[in-house]
DNA sequence: TACTTAACCTAGCAAAATAGTCAACTATTA
DNA sequence: TAATAGTTGACTATTTTGCTAGGTTAAGTA
C-alpha cells in the first residue's frame, strides 16, 4: 500500500462523484472543475477506476460516470490500489529468498505492515466520508442560512 | 503522513538497527549489506534521522549508530515522518480557501484521513515489531529444528 | 444525415521525487 | 599517527507525477 498525491486526487474525485452522481452520470470536466484537477489526469485515473470495475463510463451527451457499486461498498483502499501501480515493494518478488540468515527482515515485516494499513484502509468506505462531510457541509449550511436570515432582519430595520 | 519506499528502507533499516545495536553500535556498511541497501542512500536517511533525534552516531573503530530512545518509545510514523520532506497535501497550503462553494472537499477530508493514519502508525512501535519479528523467528527456528531431527531420524534409519 | 457531446485512447513532456554515486572532509581511538 | 567511521555536499540516473495536445469512438439530438 502506497500513500501518495494520486491517491488522494482519486479518493477526492471520487467521493465528489459519489456525491454528484445521485441521479445522472457526472462529466469529467465538472469533477475537474469543481476539485481543480486536471481533466486528462482524471481521464488517466478513471480509466484505471473503470478497469477496476468501480466506475462506468457512459457515453453521448447527459453522458458521464457513475458507480458501478453502493458507497458503502466501495472502500479507500480499493481506490488507491487501484490508480497505483502494484508495484512489489520486496527485493525479492514473492519469493522469500534475497539472504541467507536475515532474509526477511524486509519481506515479512513490511508486509505485515503495509497489510495492516490496507486493512484499515479497507475498513472505510466512500459512505463513511461521506457521511462525515455531509455533516460538514450541513453545518455550513446552516451557518450560511443563519447569516442570510440575519442580513434579511438587517434590511428589514 | 505519505507511504513509499523511502519510508520503508527507513523503517527496515531502524528496525535492523534495534535488532543489532543491543550491545555495540551498528556501522551503515553493516545495515547496508544486510538490508541491500545503497550506503550512501542510507547515509542520506540516517542524517534526517539523526537530525529528528532519533539515532546518535558513534565516531571512531568500533562506531557506528545506535539508538537515542528505546525501542518502545520510537513509533512507525516518526520514522517516517523524519525521511519525508513534509510536504503539504493540500492546494491551499493550511488556509482553506482555494475555492467559493466546495473548499474543503479535499482539504478536511484527506487531512482527516491523513491524520487517522498517522495515529495509527504513531501507535506501532519499533518493539512492537521486533516482537513479532522475533516471534516469525522463533518460529522458524523451530521449523528448522523440527526438520533437523526429522533428518536425524531419517539418517538414523 | 450531420452535429454535438463526452468517454476513451495515445504520445509526449517538464518538474519533482526517488534512488544511488562520488569524493573530500572531520572526528575518534587503537 | 594511522585506521576507522561518520559528515557533508554536489552530482547523476531513474521513476513518478501531473499535465498538454491530439486524436477516435459511441451515443444522443436536430
Ligand atoms: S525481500 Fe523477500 S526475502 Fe528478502
Ligand atoms: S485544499 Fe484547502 S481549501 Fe481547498
């Protein structure tokens, strides 16, 4: 399990397609716009999203991309495997066999390691986050609405 | 908090170290040959290690490094922490305002998740590994032990 | 049918991060 | 003093990243 920038930018844009995509597909271009990410670096990312099979791509215009699963079913550590290439973080590629003595010192340890943030990761979904920034987002809603209400009485005096 | 490879050679060369070091202190030519890792690369990560206070270098024949604090006081994520340039992962850079209506969709969302990571590679210590590294051992010490009396008893035959 | 839309694909590029090298230097200690 | 071993800085190669530019293909719409 890597931890990277890209990741990031796939977890973002797909959350904000999680988000948006309640009804119709979302386009490329609007998650592009709306998280400032370059819409051919998306392009890249969904492309290897929808070989994933958590994406689907549809065509034509009102076309765009939606999810192929329920958020609560589509997990962080899925998303960020999927845009990294899997890359095989021994010396030895599989095979525990690169020294004698101490040979996996490296293998076992990082291994276990990075399994134990992959299950972590797993253990959140796309619904948990967006849960969270629901309530986020409520709130400043409600911090938005308060203050209009409060200009409306100021006009009113 | 970000997850490579350079992260990991730090955490397995720290981890080579604490295995090592009990009773003299541990050259990098040492770790190098055993980890298979470039000595100069080594060097590279062991001064940023050095300078967050996390080994001490011992001058002179007989050198090398050891440990400042013990093992059960040195967490995963400091390890880390310390070879990562701390880079921010966010557009804005600590101000959450990179845009009107949707700001911090990326910004909460990937700090707090950042954050989660972080604290839970803060609550894995070297010891802890060592343990458990300790323990694959054992267990394969066993293993081989086992299959050395099953040898004996075959030559016995 | 022609046109538009947006997915889908390819190649290439500049900047950054990563991984590793080399050589000179300094402090320690046997 | 001579050997050992850390310290430093500059330098190079490779990979990853994020992005640009250009297409092709499928699906709607006039
Ligand atoms: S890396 Fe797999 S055995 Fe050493
Ligand atoms: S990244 Fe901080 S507000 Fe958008």
């Amino acid at each position: 399990m890597r931890l990277t920038t890209k990741g990031r930018y796939a977890v973002t844009a797909m959350l904000d397609l999680a988000f948006h995509s309640q009804i119709k597909p979302v386009t490329l271009t609007d998650i592009a716009a709306r998280q400032t990410i370059s819409l051919s670096y998306l392009e890249q990312l969904f492309a290897r999203l929808r070989r994933a099979g958590m994406v689907k791509g549809v065509r034509g215009p009102g076309g765009g991309y939606k999810l192929c699963r329920k958020t609560s079913e589509i997990n962080i550590a899925d998303i960020i495997a999927a845009v990294n290439e899997p890359i095989d973080s021994t010396k030895c590629g599989g095979e525990a066999n690169c020294q004698k003595d101490q040979a996996c010192l490296t293998h076992d340890l990082w291994m276990g390691l990075s399994e134990q943030i992959k299950d972590y990761l797993k253990s959140i979904s796309l619904a948990d986050l967006l849960e969270k920034n629901q309530v986020q987002e409520v709130a400043i809603r409600q911090h938005h609405d308060a203050q209009h209400t409060i200009e409306i009485h100021h006009h009113q005096d």
